[in-house]
C-alpha cells in the first residue's frame, strides 16, 4: 500500500470514528455537508427508497442540501416516475455512477430533454448514487452530486463505506429518538403543543389551570428527554417526529 493509500484509508477511518458519535440528524447533516465539500461535489442526498408507486422524491429523502428549486421543479414535473436511477437502485445493490447525458437517453423523449435541462441549470450533472440499508433492512440510497469529473474507483469505495455507516448512525438516531418520545407524558405533549403554537409559559398555564412554575417543570423535562438544547429545539424535534402538529 502506497502512502497515498494509507492517508487516504486514514482519512476515511476518521470520518467514520465522526460518524459514530453523532446524536442527532444535524451532526449528520453537518457532516454530510463537509464530505460533499471534501469531494469536491455540490449537494448530497439521503433517502429511503421509494416505493414503486412513488411520485415525489421530496417525500423520501431524510436530509439533503439540494437546491430548493432543483427539488420542487424535479417533482412538479413527475422525474421520479421512470427513473433510470431509480430503477437501478431498487433492483442492484452496485453503486452507480452517474452523468446527465447518459441517463438522459434511457429516458423517453420529453423527460429526457426536461431532465437535463433542469440538472444542467443547477450544474448537478454528474455524480454517484450508493445503496444502503439499516439492521432492520430497511433499505435506502445515499448520492454525492455535482459538476466535477467522476469519482474514481477509489473515491467510489470509500463513499460507499461511509455511506454505510451514515445511513446505519441515522436509524439508530431515530431508534433513540423513539425512544425518547415514548417516555413524554400527556402534560409535556399538550405544553409542548401549546409552545409549538406561540403560547408563552404564563398563557400555557392559563389555559391548563396550572402554575407557571409547573410549566416551565414540564417543558423542561420535555426538552431533557428530546436532547434538545431548548425549548425551540425540543418543539422542532418534536414535530420533525410527528408528536405534536
């Protein structure tokens, strides 16, 4: 093995040690943010795989940095349906590298031309895509997209190993955070409601017949539990999760 070799394995080993100590889907973020960054891509993806009938990619991905636009405009117009990519994915465990230009003409005419249109503007034409599943196999795909050249088969091993441990580390956060939301009583749901809709700590007591002290108890508890840093957290976590609307 070459040094080149050994400070590449020595890199990717240390992202993965990151990778480990992750709490919550952020840390991930962040982190999937300096890897696109370190290969010299412009946007990544995680997502669960979509079922057959799928028609929005919006709806399965986990956490991305795509574009806005990309992403709206790419549903508006119904690309999911007939993906190559997508198809590959579902039917292979290989990673794929992809380019525009070539996805483009396993595509019917008029996605085709929509296609590259829309990826060419936000300069997303090659990258790759690499399938992944969680213990409970559960199964998903993790993509690196941008204009730069296409990875090589080295670049191509490593992602694929940390995009292993990156989509294991996130079903085990949301295990966790499962876990947490179990523990939350009826009293820190309704005042973590009450906070998701504006009500401050004296109006929630109001409205509960309760003390604001006995408040301000609940909503911390809550806050411990979620591992949120505040109470403006605890309420995102606690939508993000489905527990208060």
């Amino acid at each position: 093995m070459t040094n080149q070799d050994m400070a590449a394995a020595a890199r990717v080993e240390g992202l993965v040690a990151d990778v480990k100590g992750f709490k919550t889907q952020f840390d991930v973020f962040r982190f999937m943010k300096r890897v696109t960054e370190l290969y010299g891509a412009r946007a990544f993806m995680v997502l669960n795989m979509p079922g057959s009938t799928a028609q929005s990619l919006g709806s399965s991905s986990i956490i991305t940095n795509w574009p806005a636009d990309l992403l709206t405009e790419f549903d508006q117009v119904a690309l999911l349906a007939g993906s190559p990519v997508l198809a590959h994915l579902r039917r292979s465990s290989i990673p794929l590298r992809v380019d525009i230009d070539e996805v483009s003409l396993q595509r019917d005419p008029k996605s085709s031309e929509t296609s590259k249109a829309l990826f060419t503007r936000f300069r997303m034409t090659r990258g790759a895509y690499f399938p992944v599943h969680d213990a409970t196999g559960a199964r998903g795909a993790i993509s690196f997209v941008g204009d730069r050249e296409p990875f090589d088969t080295l670049e191509m091993m490593e992602l694929a190993y940390l995009a292993a441990h990156v989509f294991n580390r996130l079903a085990e956060i949301r295990e966790m955070d499962s876990r947490s939301s179990d523990m939350l009583t009826e009293r820190e749901l309704d005042c973590l409601n009450w906070t998701a809709a504006g009500k401050t700590s004296v109006e929630i007591a109001e409205i509960l017949t309760l003390s604001e002290h006995t408040i301000n108890h609940y909503l911390n508890r809550a806050t411990k539990k979620l591992d949120a840093v505040n109470r403006t957290q605890a309420v995102a976590k606690a939508l993000r999760l489905g527990l208060i609307k």
